[in-house]
C-alpha cells in the first residue's frame, strides 16, 4: 500500500505512457479522483471510472493518445511531482507557476479545492503546488 497515493499515481500513469498502455489501475482516495477530473477536463486523459472490489477501490483511467495507431504520441508528455510529503512547497496568490508558458498545467491544492493553477490565479488564491503536467 502507498503511502502517498498521489506520487504512485503519477508514477503509474508515467510508466504507462512511455511503454504505450491505453489504460492503467491506481489506488483511489479522494485527491486521487479529484486530480483524474481535472486531467480529464484539461483534456489529458479520455476518462476514469471508479472500480470497487469490496473494500478496495480502484480508478480505472483511459489514457489519451493523439495520431494513427503506430505513430501516435500522447497527450501526457511529463508528470511531475513537486510537493512531496518531505518538502512541501507552497505559493501565495501572485507567485503561482506558468508550465512551459501555459502549455502545461500546474495542479494545487487550495483552500478553494484542488484545481488547477489557472483556476487559483483566476480565484485569487494561493495553496500547495501539487504536481506539473505537460
């Protein structure tokens, strides 16, 4: 069982993309879910459905590739973790990052929710810089 759920989720879904799956399973929590509905809106991944298994819940996530099927590439470049539970990092409302100029997403986790940080500089709040996607 991972401790933190949200660096093995990023990791799975890392390993994922560069050997080419089409879906990959991760623990679920309540972070977890929320971080697939926002790669889900940014348009990152297809889709995610909730798997349970008695006790044990799992998400069930369609990555998302771009191109014919021998030259596709997709639409996860990097995943990267930035606040870990040994080194949190956090930022106010005007020091929230830019990935790669905005072609990338910075998720954060704000007093407003977990969003993306668009959302947080559009909302006027700072939080913790969760992960960057691009």
């Amino acid at each position: 069982m991972a401790i933190d759920t949200l660096s093995d989720m990023l990791a799975r879904i890392r390993n994922a993309v560069m050997v080419g799956h089409a879906n990959v399973a991760v623990p679920a929590s309540s972070l977890t879910k929320r971080v697939a509905d926002i790669l889900k809106e940014e348009g990152y991944i297809e889709s995610y459905t909730l798997v349970e298994e008695g006790v044990k819940k799992s998400l069930n996530i369609a990555l998302r590739y771009d191109g014919e099927r021998r030259a596709r590439t997709a639409a996860i470049t990097a995943v990267r973790r930035i606040s870990k539970p040994g080194r949190r990092v956090y930022v106010g409302k005007g020091e929230i990052p830019r990935v790669l100029n905005g072609i990338g997403i910075a998720i954060m986790s704000t007093p407003k929710g977990v969003i993306t940080g668009k959302q947080a500089r559009r909302l006027g709040v700072g939080g913790e810089v969760l992960c960057y996607v691009y």
